[in-house]
C-alpha cells in the first residue's frame, strides 16, 4: 500500500485490503489444507507483525469451553465426594425426624450408598472410624431392652410364708378380730437406700438428654460436697427415648447398671421425644397419637425395669416448665407419663422439677428470686435449659429426694 502511494496510485480502501486478505487465506487453506485462525486473519488484515498474529491465536481458546472444564470438575468432585462419604449422608438422613422430608433423603441417599460400597469407596472412612474407635457399634433401628436379669426379677419383699396358717374347717365360726388400739400410728415407709458412710459412699449415676447437662453438673458438685456420694455425670445431647438410632439409650443404660452398679440412678429424657417414633413391628407414629403414647409408655417402663437392682434407688426427673406455650402441652404429656409409670414400681421415684422453676403463680419465668430473695436468672437464652443458677435450684430439689431416702448429712 505504501508502494501504491509513492508511485502515484490511489491507495486501496481497508475494506477491499480486508476483503483481499480473506481471499488469499481461503485459497490457501484450499491448497495447503490447513485452518488459519480467525485471530491471524483480523490481525493479517490490520497489518500486525506475524509474531503478534500467532500469539493471538495461541492465547484464544473458546470461554465456553473453559467454563465447562471447570463445571466439569467441579462436578467429579461433588460426585467423588458424595460416595466417599455416602454412609454419613445416609446416617444424617435416617436421624430426620419421621416424616416426607426424611423419606425424600433416604430415597436420594440410597443408590451413593449401594454404589460406595460396590466400588469399596467407603472403606477408608470405615477404617478410620474403626481406629478411632467411632462406629464399631451396629447402628440401632429399634428401641430394644436387654433381658431381664435376676437381680431385676427378685422380688421387693420376701414372699409370704404361708405353711402356718391354719384354716378352719368349713361350718366353723370366725375367729373373733383382734382388739387393735386405734391410737397406733401407721409406720414410715422404709428407706430405700442403705446409709452412707465416708468408707463406702452412695454411688451415684446422673445423664439423659441435654436438659441433664446443667443439672447434671450441679447435682454433682452438690452431692459430693456431702462427702458421702461419690458422683458421675453422662450427658448426651440431642437423644431421646425415641430415637435409638441416634443414641441406644437401652444398651449404654444396660451398661451402667450392670458394670458401675450406682446406688443411686438419676435420669432425664423428653427434650427430644416430642417427634415420631418406629414400633418394633415397623410402624411409624406421630408424636402422641394412640400408638406413639403406647409404644413411648412401653419404653419409659422397660426403662424403669431395666435399672431395678436390690437397693437401688431411679430417680426419673420429670421436665420443668418451657417458655413455649406448644413445648409446654408436649412436656405436660411426657411428664404425665413418667409419673405414672414411676406410681406402679416401688425402686422409681419420680421428681416433679415443673413447680421448682415456676413462679409463684405457676407460670414461666426466666428469672426467679433465690434464697435471699434476690431475682436471679435460671433459664438460657432459648426458654428452655438451665443456668448455673437454675440447674442448681433444681439439683437442691432432687437431692433433697435422695436426702429423704437415706441417713445423708454432710461428713465430719
């Protein structure tokens, strides 16, 4: 073009020069068969140096396409991650409460599931569960209770001894009744622990759900301030009666009965049995329908009967008053429950805690006065555990029970 000029020729107009560039380039691609770059083309035509033009085509590749590389990578991992740890996925599903949502979980959850453990997959996280000693337990499904024991099966009281009673012969008159004063007062019933000692303490075993926890810790310190108990807490957070597949209640209960053998058992449940539960037959029922309160029932006393020993005393303390009109009504019906239940066995003694964190009136309050009458806070921030204060308000309540039920006065 600049030859043109100086030649005196008019130079050609850049749409003719881009038009001439295109051409030549069609024709040799036709001839040599290769595929010239759209970029060398544009930059051809521009006249930019050929070092320019091949760096241009170098540095272009489609945005397109890197935009799928990375979803594609993305999505090998989502995928290589879900069946690495698809059993905790299935884990996480099958401790929903039950109902559609959790149905809707198992259903997605199952083929990781099947497809982990077919490609071994799951191995690794197995084995590391193993090492650290989590998971070696077969996960629980059903609220099952150990046999009873002999020690469970023994009678309260010895069995009547009949073989001297004389019965009269038919005809016969009545023997004339005893002349009993009216004025002899019914005895006591007798304690039901064994007096303590500083050489051999109460043992004493508190846990349940997270309403424990608090309390747990308070109860602690105050009964073994008395220098007669030696105490032990076990809280665990989140489990119930109703959910053994979260945490099998009946079996570590089995175990504390059977190898700490306290004195003195302390449990709470209910915070988080107000949901559905599963029947040993595999029928599922919403929180106090006809069969959730039968099988619930059925649970709360195979629990009672569980921790019965010779001397043993189960404490069963009842949940206090929530700020929650609606939590109160499913607490109430718990409540009534365990009262009931603790009623039919004499090793069971049920603690009222609801009129301990009520006011005077009855109703909830966060805040209640001490013994000096100054108002101090009992409940946490969600209306329904305790405080330092509250837990130990309810823990003085419940040891004033043991105290009852035993010689306890604090050690010399």
């Amino acid at each position: 073009m600049a030859d043109a000029r100086r030649i005196g020729f008019p130079a050609a107009p850049p749409g003719r020069a881009l038009f001439a560039a295109i051409a030549t380039h069609v024709v040799r691609r036709r001839d040599v068969g290769s595929s010239v770059p759209r970029s060398d083309l544009l930059a051809e035509a521009a006249g930019a140096p050929a070092s320019t033009r091949s760096r241009a085509a170098s540095d272009e590749l489609p945005h397109t396409m890197r935009v799928r590389a990375v979803f594609i990578v993305l999505l090998c991992g989502l995928l290589a991650g879900t069946l690495l740890n698809a059993d905790a996925l299935m884990a996480g599903a099958e401790q929903k409460p039950f109902g559609p949502e959790r149905d809707f979980w198992l259903q997605v959850w199952r083929p990781f599931v099947w497809t982990s453990d077919r490609l071994y997959l799951n191995r690794p996280r197995r084995a590391l569960a193993h090492a650290l000693g989590h998971g070696t337990r077969a996960p629980v499904h059903v609220f099952e209770l150990p046999p009873p024991s002999l020690d469970r099966m023994a009678p309260e009281t010895a069995p009547l001894d009949v073989s001297d009673v004389v019965v009269p012969p038919p005809g016969d008159a009545a023997p004339e009744p005893l002349d009993v004063p009216a004025a002899i007062a019914p005895s006591p019933p007798p304690r039901r622990l064994r007096a303590p000692t500083v050489d051999e303490p109460l043992k004493l075993w508190v846990g349940g759900d997270s309403m424990s926890g608090v309390f747990g810790t308070s109860l602690a310190r105050l009964a073994s301030d008395t220098g007669l108990i030696t105490p032990e807490t076990d809280t665990r957070v989140s489990s119930g009666l109703t959910r053994p597949d979260f945490f099998d209640w009946p079996g570590h209960l089995h175990e504390v009965a059977t190898h700490l053998q306290p004195d003195v058992i302390v449990v709470m449940f209910g915070a988080n049995d107000a949901q559905g539960l599963v029947t040993p037959e595999g029928k599922v029922f919403q929180f106090y329908t006809d069969g959730w309160r039968a099988e619930y029932r059925r649970r709360v006393a195979g629990t009672m009967d569980l921790l019965k020993a010779p001397g043993r005393l189960v404490v069963w303390v009842g949940q206090p008053i929530m700020e929650s009109d609606g939590f109160n009504d499913r607490i109430v019906q718990m409540n009534a429950i365990y009262r009931e239940e603790a009623e039919k066995r004499a090793w069971v003694l049920f603690a009222d805690t609801w009129p301990v964190l009520a006011d005077v009136n009855g109703a909830y309050s966060a805040y209640l006065p001490d013994g000096d009458g100054n108002k101090q806070l009992m409940r946490a921030g969600d209306g329904i555990h305790l405080s330092r204060a509250g837990g130990d308000r309810m823990a003085a309540a419940v040891l004033a029970l043991i105290a009852a039920e035993t010689e306890l006065a604090k050690a010399p």
